[in-house]
C-alpha cells in the first residue's frame, strides 16, 4: 500500500466513531477514560466482551459480530491503515457491537479493567519462529499473563493458527506456567483437513 493511501487512512481513522487510537501517554501516563467502561460508555449494554488481537484487517471481528450481535467485539491492531477496512465495512454495515483500538498489545492491561473481558481472539498471528523474536509472539507467557489479567475468571482465550510451530509453542507455554500457578486449560481443536489459506477466514469457529 502506498504512503499516501496510507495516510488517506489514517485521516479517515480519525473520522470513525467506532475508531479508538490513544497515544502512548495517554495509557501509561494516565487512565485510560474508556478501562473498565467499554460496554458502558461505548456499547451501553451489559453484551459480553470479545477481543481480536493482532485483528488486521479486522474480517474476523466483524465476522462474528455479525454472527453474535449479542456480543461486543474490539478488534485491536497497531497498523490502523489495516483494520481501517473493518471500520469502514462496520459503519457501511450498521454494526453497532463493533469498535476498533490502535494499540500495542503490550499496553492492554491500560485499556481494559480486570476481569473486564469474557474472550479473547487471536488469528493466525505471526508465529515469530527465530529465538530472538520471542519477545513479540503473541503467546509467550508475558502476553498469557497480561490476557489473564484481563478475562474474567470463565474467560476463553481462541488461538487459530496454521503454523504447527505457533501451536506447540502455545501448548508448552501452557503447560510452563502451569507449573507455576494455574492459567488455564487449554483444548485443542484438530482442523477436519489442513486449512488451506484461501479459507482462513470462512470458518469463523
Ligand atoms: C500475521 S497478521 C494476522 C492478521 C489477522 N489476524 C489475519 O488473520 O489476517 C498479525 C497482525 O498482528 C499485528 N500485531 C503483531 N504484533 C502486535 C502487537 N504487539 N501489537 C499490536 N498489533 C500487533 C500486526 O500488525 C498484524 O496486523
């Protein structure tokens, strides 16, 4: 994508009432107005609280909140030129249990309360297969136990993904912190074939 499409986007970000875009300083400086309040503030329902981390161009979260309107979904993702086409499609769409956040992940206990969520997603991140980049997979135990910290004590975290590295890599994760102090159970659903890539995204569950 262009620099200048690019940047097209992010101005149209900015006119998105479903967009949410906090500076770095306004989460770990401050409270973040909306920690704790998303289904008050934005959503006013008491619909539970679904995440997609990582969301991209967001088609799963807008996917299945048109599938579950009785559900509040918040795709977050730091490229907002990505998930400006799930924003745009929400509005056209009239989809009012959607809502997007561009943040680091890193951040998202500043974004939401504990126990504040019900699910968490996360399609088809990036595996980070070299030693080095450990950091940013989205399933070692630091992100695991930023995710416990905000799901509440029946809270379901989905990982989908095609990568059997990112798979085993999550399951020992698991089982590491297990070790330490319970997390969770993980279940793991065997695909009926191998996903192929043209379809990751028409089976939502
Ligand atoms: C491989 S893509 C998957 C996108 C989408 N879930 C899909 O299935 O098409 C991973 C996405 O996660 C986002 N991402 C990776 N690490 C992140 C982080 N620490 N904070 C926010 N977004 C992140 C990237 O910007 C990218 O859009």
């Amino acid at each position: 994508m262009g620099s200048k499409n690019k940047l097209k986007r992010f101005n149209e970000n900015d006119t998105f009432h479903n967009v949410f875009q906090p500076k770095r300083e306004d989460l770990v400086d401050a409270v973040y107005p909306l920690k704790g309040q998303w289904n008050q503030q934005f959503f006013k329902n008491n619909n539970p609280l679904v995440l997609e981390l990582g969301c991209g161009k967001g088609e799963y979260t807008v996917g299945l909140a048109e599938r579950y309107p009785n559900k509040n979904f918040i795709g977050i993702d730091i490229k907002g030129a990505r998930f400006w086409r799930g924003a745009k499609t929400a509005i056209e769409n009239e989809l009012p249990n959607v809502a997007f956040i561009r943040a680091q992940i890193e951040l998202i206990e500043e974004l939401f309360a504990a126990n504040e969520v019900d699910e968490i997603w996360i399609t088809f991140p990036d595996p980070q297969i070299k030693y080095k980049r450990t950091k940013h997979r989205m399933t070692n135990d630091a992100f695991l136990k930023r995710y416990k910290n905000i799901l509440n004590a029946d809270g379901i975290m989905h990982l989908k993904t095609d990568s059997e590295f990112m798979h085993g890599y999550t399951f020992g994760t698991f089982a590491w912190s297990r070790a330490r102090g319970p997390i969770c159970q993980p279940r793991c659903v065997p695909p009926r074939r191998q996903p192929r890539r043209s379809d990751r995204h028409s089976n939502l569950l």
